[in-house]
C-alpha cells in the first residue's frame, strides 16, 4: 500500500512541474467568493499586465494573457479585459512577469524586476486586487515563454487564475466576509 501512494504521489509532483511551471505561494486574506462574483458582476474583470517575457507586443502578450485566464475566475464566463493604461480603482487582476511583492502588485506602479529576456525562465507575481488592497495573490515561476499562444503560458496562467479565484477562501470555514463597494 505504501509503494502504491509514493507511486501516486511522484506521478502527482511530476504532473505539477512538467512544463517548468510552479507556484510558490498563495496569500487569500481578504478573498471570498462573493467578492469574487461581486467584482466581476458586470461579466467583466480588468486586467493589468506589466511585463513582458516574450518577442511579442505587449498589446498582443495581454492579450494572450486575458484569454488564457477565461473560465479561471469563479464565475466561469467572466471575461478578462486587458486595459490600457492599466486601471488602477476598484476590482482588477493584475499580473506582473518579473514578479513582485504581495505588498506592491495592487499599486498604480507594481515594482518588479525586469522581465527575463525572451527564450528564459521567470516569475509571476498575480493578485485580485480592490483598490490597493490584496485580496488574493499568487507568486509563480515559469520556463521560457514564447510568445501569447505559448502552450506553457497557458497552463501557467489558467493555474495561476485557478489559485486566485477558489470557490471560497481556502482559510477560512465560511465564506462570509463582507466587501468595500466602489
């Protein structure tokens, strides 16, 4: 019986970093469902990207992004919108490759290091943000990305929208929390 679950268990840890993906840490402080479904309830999430570790334009890479995060958030058919210049008030996703810190990434101006040049490996810094508040966020690293139809950038992403919009606050019993209104 132990053979079969150390079997299991390496089958599910190489499942898990097989394209050079891996999220490091989680953070769902203020994070319900509801302020989920409630900052997306126009159907509509705006997305800020900084960043870009790709030959692509950064319209084009935003783009890629936005369309690898659809049936990610709670509400599947929410829709990720990438916005130029970045909206910065009420409910966004903000994603930043180069990384960044929990503290930083829901600000106007996320402060990251540079994205790695195109063709190596990288982090993600992710957060569901209202205002400048964290409400959920997520640190990932990443292999090399080719461009926004890059299969790794799609799993990166999804897994990455996954983590940030649960079903619930993974910390907490109920999902209960009250939220600000804009």
């Amino acid at each position: 019986m132990h053979s079969v679950l150390a079997g299991l268990l390496a089958l599910l840890i190489a499942g898990c970093t097989v394209d050079g993906s891996r999220i490091h840490y989680t953070h769902y402080g203020s994070y319900s469902g509801s302020i989920a479904h409630y900052g997306a309830r126009n159907g509509e999430m705006a997305l800020a990207v900084f960043g870009n570790p790709t030959g692509a334009s950064d319209a084009a890479f935003a783009a890629g992004v936005a369309d690898a995060l659809q049936g990610t958030h709670v509400n599947h058919d929410v829709v990720f919108v990438p916005t130029a210049p970045p909206q910065m008030d009420g409910y966004r996703t903000a994603a930043v490759f180069g990384g960044t810190t929990q503290q930083d990434i829901c600000g106007p101006n996320p402060i990251a290091p540079a994205s790695p040049p195109p063709g190596k490996p990288g982090r993600l810094g992710a957060a569901y943000c209202y205002a400048d508040e964290v409400l959920s966020f997520v640190s990932a690293e990443h292999p090399p990305l080719t461009g926004p139809d890059d299969p790794n950038l799609r799993r990166l992403v999804r897994s990455v929208g996954r983590e940030l919009f649960p079903p619930e606050n993974p910390n907490s019993q109920r999902d209960t929390e009250t939220f600000p209104t804009p």
